[in-house]
C-alpha cells in the first residue's frame, strides 16, 4: 500500500512539473525603440531619440504577468542650455503588469502593460561630461501592441508606449520642475522559459 501512495505522489509530481515547466512562466525581453519627445525640457527641443531595455516577466496566472527591468533613453539635441550638441538621457528601472491574450483563433495576442518606473534625467555637454542628474523618481508608463510567435520560445512583441517623468533639476542654480514626456514605438525580441 505504501509503494502504491508513494508511486502515485511521485507520478502527480511529475506531471504537476511537467505541466508547470511546459507553461513557460518566465521570459526575457530585448527592446530597442525610437522616441518621441511630446514636451520640451526648458529651451531644448528635444525631438527624435532611441533607448534600449531588457525585462523579466513571470506569468502568475493565464494571461497576466509581472514584469520588472532596466531601460535607457537618450535624446540628443542640437542647442539647449547645456550648450551645443548636448543629450539629455532618461535611465532607470521599470516594473509594472503585462495582460497578454490571443486574438481569436489566429496565432497573435495582443499585449497591454502598465507600470511604473523609477529613472532620472541625466544632461551631458558636448564632451560627455553629466552637468545635471535629477536623482531617481518615480513615473510611470503604459503599453498596447502584439505578441508574433516565432517560435515555441521566441516572439516578436511591436508596440507604442507613453511614459512620463517629472523631476527637479538645477539650472544655473535655480530648482525648476521638467516633465518628460515621450512616445516610443519599438519591437522587442522575448524568449519564455
């Protein structure tokens, strides 16, 4: 009797394993994108820019996962008050939900995060040198775009998404609040584990 409640808790764990591992709960996200400034910070127009950020994601129920990483953002502008050829550099962390679900019978899904970041702003002159940091603060972001399986463990993910900071910064020794908004569409490569 108890090599047969024994064999049949070993077996249930086994398959109980088998189907958690075979769920695919974690991922690793690359994603490159190009940004787009909705406001200015003081005088420099900030214009076009790109980032980078890789997330970890770990699905806690069918569709929903928490997810958390680090990203950077940087804008480079012709003119400001940091002089000539300056760049204005947005890094930090990010943390938030992703609801993803498939469409219909296709093989797409489509992807919804909101969450949170904890970045600063960053001023760099034309040599390189940072002449203003924030310091971390929190913002936040949201998300909308499409999961393109490629294949059983990697996905293509385009998507836009806004995200907004308002920090204090110093200039010329005067404190003064910047909000910096942004658009960024981009496309992530994700691999789930």
């Amino acid at each position: 009797m108890k090599k047969l409640l024994l064999t049949i808790a070993a077996l249930t764990l086994i398959v109980l394993f088998n189907q958690t591992y075979a769920q695919n709960k974690w991922s690793l996200e690359f994603r490159p994108g190009v940004d787009y400034a909705t406001t200015d910070i003081s005088n420099a127009d900030l214009g076009i820019g790109f980032g980078l950020e890789g997330t970890i994601a770990y699905r806690f129920m069918p569709h929903l996962a928490a997810y958390a990483g680090w990203s950077y953002n940087n804008f480079a502008v012709d003119q400001s008050f940091a002089g000539p050829d300056a760049s204005f550099e947005e890094t930090g962390y990010t943390f938030g939900f992703q609801f993803i679900h498939p469409i219909g019978e296709s093989t797409l899904s489509y992807l919804v995060r909101v969450g949170g970041t904890y970045n600063h702003i960053e001023i760099e002159n034309n040599d390189g040198d940072i002449i203003i940091d924030s310091g971390h603060g929190l913002g936040w972001q949201a998300e909308a775009g499409l999961v393109i399986p490629l294949s059983e463990r990697f996905s293509l993910l385009p998507s836009v998404r806004y995200r907004s900071l308002n920090r204090d910064i110093k200039i010329e020794n005067v404190s003064t609040s910047v909000d910096l908004n942004y658009l960024s569409v981009g496309v992530g490569l994700s691999w789930s584990f």
